[in-house]
C-alpha cells in the first residue's frame, strides 16, 4: 500500500531513494503493529519463513504452521484485493529485480535478510532465555525489516516473506521471478 500511495504522489517512480525510506519507514511501522496485535492471538506470526522457522525449532506443531501459513497466503491476496479495489483498480506490483541484479543474487540477498528477520524474532520473542528483552520484540522485527528493505530493497524489493510476494503476485498474476 505504501508503494501505491508513493507511485502515485510520483508518478509511478518509487524507485528514488525517497521511496526506499519511505517502503522502509512504513513497512517497519506496519510490522511492529501487526505483531503487537498479533502477539497474543498467534505470537505475532505474520510471515510464512517465520512460522517455517519456529516449527523447524520446535516451537509449533505442523498442523498449526500450515493453518497459519494458509492464513497468511490468504491475508496477503486479500490485503492485494482491497488495495486494488480501494485505489480505483492500481495495479499492485509483484516483486522484481534491478537491473544487473540476477536471481542468483536476489535469492542469497533474500536468505541473508529472512535469517537476519528469523533471528531477530527467535532472540526477541521466541527464546525461553529472552528475559524482559522479550518487551521490545515487535518494535526490534520492525526495525530489523525497516533495515532490510533499506539494505536490499533497490536490488529485489526485500521481501523476506512468502506472502508479501505471493498476494500481489496473486492479484497482478505476475509470476516473473517469484521464487
């Protein structure tokens, strides 16, 4: 949403740097809200590598970590849904990369930010041995995808989460690069 609000304000040229801080800034704030709601309901699970994550680790069972990746998957494409139907028919861009930036490089780039996010929420909310630093967790897995994207963002969106790609690729049906 935040990118649609920026291509149109310029134009549909988010790629400055201005539009880099402004997917940072809002996506960090929009995290930190969405796993301090969820935190209770769910642990704040809102991306399919975190519960893939905290599964491997023992943390959740199967069965729960497939409902919530369906929730997910699900949230995303609604989300894209709204959003195109609320801004008049914007399209609501799939993932891509930049030019001279091949796949190769995007999928390391997106496994070094996704571990540095899943360790971020394993030693903040998920550790038994977090202590009261667990207080901070939501506004620490904001910051930390407000910095990736920062770090990543101009060479292949950083999305560091399985549904923050698949939604508007769902709704644009653009599947080019969607590992």
């Amino acid at each position: 949403g935040s990118g649609m609000a920026f291509n149109k304000l310029t134009d549909d040229d988010s790629s400055t740097p201005a539009g880099l801080v402004a997917a940072a800034l809002a996506h960090a704030l929009a995290l930190f809200v969405a796993v301090s709601v969820g935190a209770n309901i769910s642990g704040g699970h809102v991306n399919p590598a975190v519960t893939f994550g905290a599964f491997v680790g023992g943390h959740i069972t199967l069965v729960r970590s497939i409902l919530y990746w369906i929730a997910q998957l699900l949230g995303s494409v609604v989300a894209c849904l709204l959003l195109k139907f609320s801004t008049g028919g914007m399209t609501t861009s799939a993932f891509s990369l930049s030019s001279g930036v091949g796949a190769w490089n995007a999928v390391v780039f997106e496994i070094v930010m996704t571990f540095g996010l899943v360790y971020t929420v394993y030693a903040t909310a998920v550790d038994p041995k977090k202590g009261n630093i667990g207080i901070i967790a939501p506004i620490a897995i904001g910051f930390i995808v407000g910095a990736n994207i920062l770090a990543g963002g101009a060479f292949d969106g950083a999305s560091m989460n399985p549904a923050v790609s698949f939604g508007p690729a769902v709704v644009s049906w653009s599947w080019a690069n969607h590992w």
